[in-house]
C-alpha cells in the first residue's frame, strides 16, 4: 500500500504546480492594459446607437404598441406605411419607423 501512496502524492503534487502556473499565466495576460484612452461621452454614444429603419410586427402589436417601443407617434407609423391597415397587422410584416 505505501509503494502506490508515494507517486499518488507526488502526482497530485505535480498536477497542482501545473494548473497553479497554467491559471497563474492565464490570469497575468488577460491583465488590462497599462495606458488607457478616454472617449468623450458623446463620442460613445455615437457609436452605440443604431439607427432602425424598420420594424418586424410580433405577436400581439398594434401600432400604438410598435410606436411606443421605437419612440415615435401612431401618426407618423401610419403616415409612413400607407398600404398598411392598422387593425390587420401581420406577424412578421415589416413596416418602417424612421
């Protein structure tokens, strides 16, 4: 029994030096970098806002719905999709917003 418990030991030994160097070198190259540069807020937002064009009618939506979720009025979604009935809405239409 004491033959096989002296390489177990050392075994487990080994195996935990090598996952503490692996995961100790995966943490240091993830590190940020040391200079950062700063983009003025408006900059930012400029970049993350998407302009939506269209719309996909879901399940349940009505104009005053897809109006309130694409912020604009019931008059504009109307006056923009003119061959489009407002009380027969299809799911999957695609109906322009802007």
């Amino acid at each position: 029994m004491t033959r096989n418990a002296v390489p177990a030991a050392v075994l487990l030994a080994v195996t935990a030096a090598v996952l503490a160097i692996h995961y100790g070198l995966q943490r240091s190259s993830h590190a940020p970098p040391a200079v950062t540069q700063t983009v003025p807020a408006h900059v930012r937002a400029k970049r993350t806002a998407v302009i939506r064009r269209f719309y996909v009618v879901r399940r349940g939506d009505s104009f005053s719905v897809i109006a309130e979720r694409t912020h604009t009025s019931v008059a504009r979604l109307e006056r923009l999709n003119p061959s489009v009935s407002a009380t027969a809405l299809h799911v999957g239409r695609r109906i322009r917003v802007k």
